[in-house]
C-alpha cells in the first residue's frame, strides 16, 4: 500500500513529465496510462488542497493534450492534400517536352 503522500507526490511527478513531453516534444519518455494508486483509506482532510490542485493541474494538462492532437491531426490533414515534392537532385527517367 502506498501513503497519500507518496501518491501525491507520484502523481505530481507524472503530471510534471507530461508538461515536459508538451513543451519539448522528445525531450522527456512518453507518459504512460494512468494507474489509480493503490493507497489505505480515504484521503485525509490535510491533503484535500493539494488533492484538488493536482487534479485542476491534470484537467489543464489533458486540455493541452488534446489542443495538441487537435492541432496535429489538422497539420496531418493538410499534409494529405498537398502532392509530395519530388526530392531534388533525382534523375528522371522520362524527359517531358512541351
């Protein structure tokens, strides 16, 4: 079993590397799957600030993270409607006259 404490501080760290992964894609590992700890009891009343600034945090995040693929899959789409350019410097087998 882990503390709230230890939980808190778990979660915290998890939120910081995906800020990381937002600000500097590449720079920090992928952010795994959230998995609820596994802590005894209920959350003490002492801790129910940080609790809720954690969770405040995580739902800013999550925003961010779906501007992000938001934004992505717009940059892909228009990606899919532009031709390819062929690349420079390629010999070409057939010479076209006009």
């Amino acid at each position: 079993m882990t503390t709230w404490d230890e939980a808190l501080d778990a979660l915290e760290a998890q939120l910081d590397r995906a800020e990381r992964v937002l600000a500097e894609p590449g720079s920090a590992p992928v952010v795994g799957e959230f998995t609820p700890p596994a802590v005894s009891g209920p959350l003490p009343a002492a801790l129910a600030t940080r609790a809720e600034s954690i969770v405040q945090r995580g739902e800013a995040i999550r925003a961010a993270c779906e501007a992000e693929s938001a934004r992505i899959r717009a940059e892909l789409h228009q990606l899919g409607r532009r031709a390819p350019a062929p690349p420079s410097g390629t010999a070409r087998l057939f010479e076209t006259r006009a």
